[in-house]
C-alpha cells in the first residue's frame, strides 16, 4: 500500500471545504490501493483556527485516512529541524523562504512537499480553500481518482485509465508525472470586475503578463486564454488525455504531483506574489515528462475580503508582483523549452542543477521591462478611477521597493532550489508530527 498526501493549505476559515476534502480522501481510500494523509496546513487567525480544530476532530473516522492538522508553530518546528539536519547555509533566511511573514503560494506548498516526504508519501494532491468539488447525481466528482490512476506508472502502463492519448513514442517508458485538471465558475484571478468596467483596459493591463516583444494579436489572444479555466459548463462524463500536459488546462487548486517531481525541485517562495505555485507545470511539461489532464474541474469561487479596503489593496499588489516574476520568469521557461529533454538524466530525474543555475541566470534581466508594466498599470488604473485609482496612488511610492522585490524573489528562488536536494534528505529522516491536532 502506498501513501499519498491530500493537501489543504489555507489562511481562511473553510472547515466545509475541509469536510468535503475529508470525503475526498476516503473516496481515495476505498477506491485505490493507497492510505491517505489529508494535511491541513493552517495559516488562518486563532478563530478560524479552532474552528478547523473542532471540524478536524469532529470527523467521522475512515479507514485508510490520517488527517494532519498543523498551525505555523508546529510547521515552523518542523522546518527548523528539517533546516538544521540539511546543513545549509543561511539557516534563518531559509526558514523565512519556507514560512514567510506574508503569504506565499510557492511557499506553503513546498511545506507540503516536505512534509510529504517526512510522511514517507509517493505523490501530492494539492486542493485549495476557496474551491469546491461539482457534482453529478448528487455526488462530489473528486479529481483525486484521475489522479490515482495514472500518477507515478510509466505512461505505457497508464493508458488503460485514460480516454484519449497524445503521447510521443519516445515517452512511453517515462513516469507520469503530473495529473490535473483545471476550475469552472469564477476567473481564477480575481480581475473580472475590470473587464465589466472597461473591456480595453482589461486587455490592456491582462496583457501585461505576456513576454516583452509579444505581437499584438498573439497578446490578445493570451489575454482571452488567460485565468478562464474551463468556462461554465458542468461535469457530465469522464475524459482525459495521457500526453506532453496542456498546463494552460490544469490550475494548482486541482493538481497532483508525484514525488520525483516535488523532491528534485521547489516552487518560487516569493512572497504576495500570485501564480507563484505554477512552476512546476512547466517543468513537467518542457521536461518531456508525461501528464495527465481530466475534465473533473473543480469549482473556483472568490472571498469577500479581496475586494473591498485592506482585502482589496493586498489583493492587487499580489497581481501587479505576478506581473512583475514574469520579466524573471520567461527567460527561463524559453530555455527550459528550447532544452526540453536535457532537463532529464538518464534515469528520467529532473535535474535540478540545470534548473537552478537556468533561475540564476535570469537575475541579471534589464528592468526597463518592469518599469514600463508599472507605468502601464498606473496609466490604466487612473482611468478606471475609483479604488483602482486609489490602488495606483498606494502603488506609487512602493514602485522601487517592487523592482528589487521581483529580482531578490529570484534571487531567493535559485538559493532555495539548491539547497532543495538536502532538505528533502533532512525531512525524510524525520518525524514532522510532534503532538497536536492529528486524527
């Protein structure tokens, strides 16, 4: 029997989300061959803290699931020994990678990453807090059995639970390595309420994330593509495609990975800094590695909070530091697609040293780059008037400090991917649950 984690990280109150999480795993556990650890990494307020506390031990026993419920005291902990037993240098800025004071997508998933291979799990199936599954026939579609059916076998051995194939003779001995599917409902970026306001500008300031030099027609086509996942249209029947993984179809909120991807390479830890998660799809991808991508899309749906005062203005600035990883981003992804199967050794592993030594590189990018998206978005929040033109005038006295941020975000990214390799090793000579909210 293998062991596989169910990840739930969040910094909101969701303890229905972490119910319907819990059903998913004992789907997982009835189904597959596989104990299920469903761990709970809680960044959330002491209310919303003890409410999951109280779900967490509420929940009806299943055989084959352990649920880990961890605060930041206990992760912290954990990351200390984990960061002790590596031996790597800069010890406390490592810790700070791991579990910054803001929040991190990269980061709190590479909590998850790590624990997992303390927990001795072969793959990570990542779900987020402000989602929910679909339904069909009243019951929950859970992702989780696309993904346990074709995770970690080689792709010959995988297109049995698959409808369709578009793999490429020359992988069909590779691992597949990712399995995913994307969202309906809501953009997964929360930027809608601009395109009500003013469609041009919409496409304007969404166009901000393609790369420098993108032809007009090519950039308004990325901005139709962008943050729409699967539309609208319900789940009625399985489908899924066994292949080279179309990453524009699959969203972190509906993801698993297995562990020779997570164990050889991070996510970027920057901090307020959204689609830092989204990475490792491009790894997998440009690594020639197979992928699965099924149609059982969870729902997106938005919190409140991010759209009006503080919410609002915390919400913006994680997009506008998207906008800005990308200037540092896509020199890495066009070599990681002009090198493609160079990123494997001969075993099938990624290697981390070119990946790492390709995010070093892209440090030393101009900024002019940067510097125009800022004066862009300035020019077209001003326009849009209201609170996005109060958020231009909060944005203005940061504009420096956002420069450097992006670069040292970088920066920290190419540390922390070598010093990956040790602290895997180190979490998998521990125990990461010391006391605590455990069932």
């Amino acid at each position: 029997m293998r062991r596989i984690c169910l990840t739930l990280p969040t910094n909101r109150a969701c303890a229905a989300t972490l119910v319907a999480v819990h059903e998913e795993a004992a789907h997982a556990a009835a189904h597959f061959d596989v104990e299920v650890h469903l761990l709970v990494l809680d960044s959330s307020d002491d209310r919303a803290r003890a409410e999951h506390a109280r779900t967490v031990s509420e929940l009806a026993p299943s055989p084959g699931v352990v649920v880990h419920h961890l605060d930041e005291a206990r992760q912290r902990d954990f990351l200390r020994r984990v960061i002790e037993g590596a031996g790597v240098a800069k010890p406390d800025l490592m810790l700070d990678l791991m579990l910054p004071a803001g929040v991190s997508y990269g980061a709190c998933t590479n909590r998850a990453f790590l624990i997992a291979s303390a927990l001795g799990c072969e793959s990570v199936h990542r779900r987020d807090s402000d989602s929910s599954y679909q339904m069909l026939d009243g019951e929950p579609v859970f992702p989780i059995h696309h993904e346990l059916l074709s995770l970690g076998k080689r792709a010959v051995d995988a297109l049995p639970g698959v409808t369709r194939t578009r793999l490429d003779p020359a992988d069909v001995y590779k691992p597949v390595s990712m399995v995913g599917s994307s969202f309906v409902g809501e953009l997964s970026v929360d930027i809608g309420e601009i395109r009500d306001l003013d469609p041009e500008i919409y496409y304007e300031v969404v166009g901000l994330w393609a790369e420098a030099g993108t032809p007009p027609e090519e950039r308004r086509e990325l901005v139709d593509d962008s943050f729409v996942g699967a539309g609208t249209d319900p789940f009625t029947h399985d489908e899924s495609t066994l292949g080279t993984p179309d990453i524009w179809r699959v969203d972190m909120c509906n993801i698993a990975l297995d562990r020779e991807v997570y164990e050889r390479v991070p996510l970027p830890p920057a901090t307020s800094t959204i689609g830092s998660d989204y990475f490792l799809l491009h790894v997998v991808r440009d690594a020639t590695l197979p992928g699965v991508v099924h149609n059982r899309n969870i729902v997106n749906y938005y919190t409140p909070e991010r759209r009006t005062g503080p919410g609002f203005t915390a919400y913006q600035l994680r997009w506008t530091k998207f906008l800005l990883s990308m200037l540092y981003l896509y020199p890495v992804y066009t070599e990681m697609e002009r090198v493609r199967g160079a990123l494997l050794d001969e075993r099938h592993h990624l290697r981390a040293d070119a990946i790492g030594a390709l995010v070093a590189h892209s440090t030393g990018e101009d900024r002019a780059e940067n510097i125009r998206r800022l004066d862009v978005l300035d020019r077209c929040y001003r326009q849009l008037g209201g609170k996005y033109a109060e958020f231009a005038d909060h944005l203005m006295p940061l504009r420096d400090r956002l420069l450097d941020e992006a670069q040292a975000d970088t920066e920290d990214f190419a540390l922390l991917i070598e010093a990956w390799g040790p602290l895997v090793a180190a979490a998998k000579s521990l125990s990461p649950l010391q006391g605590g909210d455990d069932a």
